[in-house]
C-alpha cells in the first residue's frame, strides 16, 4: 500500500506504508495517519503531508531557533497553527519563555497528534503554553503589543490557510508583536510555489523593515527544498546570539550555529522569487 502526494499532474511523492492508524473529516480538514514503513507515523491533512515521526525536527528545529536566537530574551511567543505541538516542544527549550501560546483552529489536529505522536506534542500540557481553538486572524485581532515572536506554521495557501499568507494577516500580526519584534512564516517550496513564495515576500515587505527567507531541508515536503521567511522591523536574523544558538543546539538534531548562517545563502534563482538581495 502506498500513500501518494499529488504536487501537480506532473510530480507525486510515494511513501511505502504499512497500515492506515486513523483517518477522520473534522469541521475543517480531512485528518489522517499512516504507519509508514521507513519515516514513522505519517500526518496528513487534506491529503498533504504535514509531519513524520522520522523528519519533523528539520522543520520545527529552523522556524523556531532561529528567530528565538536573534532576539535579545524572548519571554512570548505565539504559533499560528502547528496543532501537532513541534514548533511548541522546540520553543520550551528556551529558558527565558514565560508563555507560549498556540492558536490552533482545528482541536482535532491536536488530539490526533497527541495520540499518535506524543513525542511532538509532548509539551502541549506544560503549565507555560496556553491551548486556543479558534481561527487564528480573530485571535490576533485581541492583541497589541505583546509577543516577542510570532510563528505562522500553517498547512499550504489552500482552503482556509490561504488568509494566512496575505498582507492583511501580516499586519495584524505587527500589530500584536512588540515593536523589535519578529515574526517567521513557513514559506513553501521555490520549485513548486514560486509565484507564493513571491507574494508572500512582497506582502512581508509592504508590512515590515527586515524580510529575510532562509532554507530548511524538509525531506517529505514538496522538493525537499523548504522556505521559512522572517520579518521584522528591528531585527536580522544574521545577527544572533551564538553562544545561544550553540547552548540550544546540543539539544537539537538540525540546527547548530554554523547552519544558522548557512540556512540564510540563497541561491541566486530563489534570490530572484523573494527579491532578498
Ligand atoms: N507542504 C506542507 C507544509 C506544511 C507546513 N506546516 C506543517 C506543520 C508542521 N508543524
């Protein structure tokens, strides 16, 4: 048995998988999990696959540490999305987080996670993180001036995500974080959603002072080629804390300081997509 993710009509990915563990329509999402035979248990969400047991650490490793490591003492974070709890587990590591708040809109992704990954969402019961189940735009529209960072780990820009990846959503989100504040985006693939990655960038830029895209190498997601896009009105994410990054980084699997700067080299066909030259 196979699962296959459909790119387009012209590219697929293939995972051999033992037996399908879960498989449910929630209010917004079609929710399952595969057994897989080499990346562990398998998320999908309307069929696009979103976490492995085996690889997930690559993607919430680099969209957390490398902003948390460029700010001074992030104490608030947010995480738009990211119900599997990664982004969540990752964020905890960090001494100086008094409260990390996750605006999830679909409970059962965290349920679902919490039964079949428990190493990801290990964390989402620690007394520091506080768990809200609503869309994430109304939540943000509550806040001004309050986190020091906010990670927008969504699924793709189709059906409800798509509101996440506009200029209206990133100035909401300026408007809850601190002025030296940071925000980070999962930002898609270069190969398979140029024209995204290039509004996406474009919005960021209309919004913030700092925009910067940097790679993450996410085996299992469209090309394995991944983005995540920082913005900012104070920072650089070239000029962090390495004694930080390093501390951080012995618990890490991905994300070491030599990598931080590595991540941020683009090469010159993705320069041109998210004009960050
Ligand atoms: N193409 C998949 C993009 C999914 C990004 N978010 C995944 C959620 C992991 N916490």
């Amino acid at each position: 048995m196979w699962f296959i993710e459909n790119y387009d009509e012209r590219a697929s990915l293939g995972l051999k998988v033992r037996k399908k563990l879960h498989e449910e329509q929630s209010p917004f999402q079609k929710v399952e999990v595969y057994e897989t035979e080499f990346f562990g248990n398998l998320l999908t969400l309307d069929g696009l696959v979103m976490l492995t047991q085996k690889d997930e650490f690559v993607y919430h490793e680099m969209i957390t540490h490398m902003p948390l490591c460029t700010l001074k003492n992030p104490e608030r974070v947010l995480v738009v999305g990211g119900g599997d709890g990664g982004a969540i587990r990752e964020i905890l590591k960090h001494p100086s987080i008094k409260e990390a708040v996750l605006c999830e809109i679909d409970e059962r992704v965290v349920r679902v996670c919490q039964k079949y990954f428990p190493e990801v969402s290990c964390k989402l019961e620690d007394p520091k993180v506080k768990m809200h189940f609503e869309d994430g735009f109304k939540f943000l529209n509550q806040y001004e001036n309050y986190f020091d960072l906010i990670i927008t780990d969504s699924s793709d820009p189709v059906g409800p995500g798509v509101a996440l990846f506009k200029e209206d959503y990133y100035r909401l989100v300026k408007k809850a974080l601190k002025p030296d504040g940071i925000m980070v985006s999962q930002s898609e693939s270069p190969w398979y959603f140029e024209d995204t990655m290039n509004s996406m960038t474009t919005a960021m830029s209309s919004v913030f002072k700092h925009v910067e895209t940097y790679i993450a190498l996410v085996t299992l997601y469209p090309s394995g080629f991944w983005t995540i896009t920082a913005a900012s009105d104070a920072h650089s994410l070239h000029n962090f804390d390495e004694k930080r990054s390093a501390e951080i980084s012995k618990t890490c699997k991905y994300y070491n300081p030599e990598l931080h700067k590595g991540a941020l080299a683009l090469p010159n066909f993705v320069k041109n997509i998210v004009k960050n030259k």
